[in-house]
C-alpha cells in the first residue's frame, strides 16, 4: 500500500484494512454511524486493473472484463477479514 495513502487513512481509523495491488482505485475513506471509517475505492477501476493484469496473451476471444469481474466478485469482495476490511463503490453516472 501507498504510504501516503496508508498514513492519511491512519488518521481516521488505525485499525482500516487495503486492497492489495488497488492504490489507483483509492477513493478516501467511508464513515458509518456507529462504526469506524473504513478505505474505499471505486470498483470499477479495480476491475481494469485486474484486466490489465489478466491480458497477458491478447487473446481476442477472452472476455477480459467478465473474468477481472468474476475475480473481483470472489476474491476482493468475497474476502471479509475483520471489522477494517475496505469497501467498494459502484458509482452512478447519469445516462
């Protein structure tokens, strides 16, 4: 994780957990009544970095964004690992 990025969410909670390999997702940090802020990032930016990880044989066929969303669904979302663990957001963009 980005130092910076580590530091700055340290403020809110020390105990707020990262996603791994996602520091260009960042998005800042999410507060809920009644529980400790925790990091969030913007999904789909997680899932083009798990696209560009994938595309390692330009494969035309592959559907690079179903497996980055397969992926992301089990393993970022699906991994609960404490109270710290980080949120992601979909965004609303108006049509």
């Amino acid at each position: 994780m980005d130092k910076e990025i580590s530091e700055w969410v340290s403020e809110f909670n020390e105990e707020a957990l990262f996603a791994d390999g996602f520091e260009d997702a960042f998005v800042g940090v999410i507060e809920r009544f009644g529980q400790d802020p925790i990091a969030v990032y913007d999904r789909e930016k997680c899932i083009a970095i798990l696209m560009e990880q994938f595309d390692d044989d330009n494969d035309e066929e592959r559907d690079l964004y179903e497996e980055a969303e397969d992926y992301f669904g089990y393993n970022v979302i699906g991994s609960w690992v404490g109270e710290g663990t980080p949120a992601f957001i979909t965004r609303y963009e108006k049509e």
